[in-house]
C-alpha cells in the first residue's frame, strides 16, 4: 500500500526565501511528525501532532518554522526568510496511534532534502 | 527531559563477528524504548521495540535488546552480522504515560561489515 508520501524530494533555495514542504501521511494515521537531519547528524525532532490534540512544538528551531495539519491529513512545514543552517533533509512519519501502542510504528518518508544557497 | 546517547557514531566489524551497539536513554519517568534502521538508499524502519513486560526483545532477522532501567541503557545485540546488516541504527525514546511524547532518536551508529 502507500506509504509515507513527502514533496519536493528536493528543493533548492536562496537564503532569505520561504519553503514550504509536504506530507502525506499514511491514510487513518492519527499521529504525524516531523524531523530534520543535518549531514552526519541524527533526527532532530521538531513537532508532532496526535489527533486532535495540540500539537507538540517543542522542536521547533525558530519561529521561523511552523506546521500545520488539516485534520488526520495533509501536513505542510514551512520555514520563512530560510538560512543555509537550515539545510537539511526534513523526514515526516507517521504513526496508526501513539508509539506505546503494540502496533505503531512509525513510517517515515523520503525526506525532502532543502539546500539553502 | 528525554534524550537519547549513542557513543559510537561507526562501528565496524567483520562479518560473523558479534557486535553491540550501545544506546543510553535520560528520562525521569517511564520509558518506551525504540531502535530504528536505515539500510543505505532507504528510509527508517522499526527494526524492535521494548513497551512493557520483558526486558529482552528480538527483531525477526536476529537483533536483540535488553531493556537495563538501572543502567539507563537500551544496548542492541546480534551475536553474528551479516554483509547485509551494514546500515545506520537509530536509538529512540518516548517517555510518559502512554508514550505521549514524541520519539527522540540519537545520532545514530554507522554499522560497516566487511568480508
């Protein structure tokens, strides 16, 4: 079945430009997040919505960067006046439930890999 | 708050050797506990998981992890790797009831196995 679907795969930007990237999660997944991974570096968590809940923001680098998800749906995160620190590839995942649930793993995307000139 | 520490960023090994790759977790309240795998050109995939109940857990192509809450540590196992094994592994951690939080991965480990 369809995973985990993110656009661009790649995206290329000059410093000072907004980006906005996309998710589609996993249909009937509730949980949904989003993760940065510098060259070399690890997952860098950023936000993570679980249903209706408010959503987890406590990664969020700047308020450059924001999120939003349109119910159990499309997410898009966006970063305003983007600096070449902000090159990175962006994972989203998500999830059927809370990862304490038995069966929910989380299933990631390709990443969007953002190159900031 | 959570946080994951994985101490070597690579490990290589030689092939039907052992390994062990290490995973230390901080968290001042019940944990779930996670190890992710990237094969090169691939996205993440769970490879196992400790929730609750024995500490020991095994994935399908004979990874293991022992849950040590005294040690704080989440170590993975295999006690023979195999040419296909040679990926990042990722360590993770959700803490809180009902692993309300977000995963917090580590840096990763690079696994090389060479013939």
């Amino acid at each position: 079945g369809a995973g985990v679907s993110q656009s661009p795969s790649n995206k290329v930007t000059e410093k000072g430009k907004d980006v906005e990237l996309r998710c589609d999660p996993i249909s009937g997944h509730t949980a949904l997040y989003w993760y940065r991974q510098r060259l070399g570096q690890g997952l860098e968590f950023l936000i993570y919505f679980q249903g209706n809940s408010a959503p987890d923001k406590s990664g969020l680098p700047s308020d450059r960067f924001s999120a939003e998800r349109t119910g159990e749906s499309v997410s898009t995160l966006t970063i305003q006046r983007t600096q070449q620190e902000d090159s990175a590839v962006y994972l989203c995942a998500s999830s059927l439930y809370r990862v304490s649930s038995y069966n929910s793993p989380l299933h990631f995307g390709n990443g969007t890999r953002l190159t900031v000139t | 708050a959570q946080s994951v520490t994985q101490l070597d960023s690579q490990v290589p090994v030689f092939e039907e050797a052992p390994v062990e790759l290490r995973c230390n977790y901080s968290s001042s309240v019940s944990v779930y506990l996670f190890w992710y795998v990237q094969y090169p050109n691939q996205g993440l995939q769970l490879l196992l998981k400790y929730l609750s109940g024995s500490t020991l857990v095994e994935s399908i192509n004979g990874f293991e992890a022992e849950f040590n809450k005294s040690q704080t540590s989440f170590h993975l196992r295999k006690p023979s790797v195999h040419i296909s094994d040679t990926a990042e592994y990722f360590c993770a951690v959700s803490e809180g009831s009902e692993g309300r939080r977000a995963l917090t991965f580590g840096s990763g480990t690079r696994l090389q196995v060479q013939p």
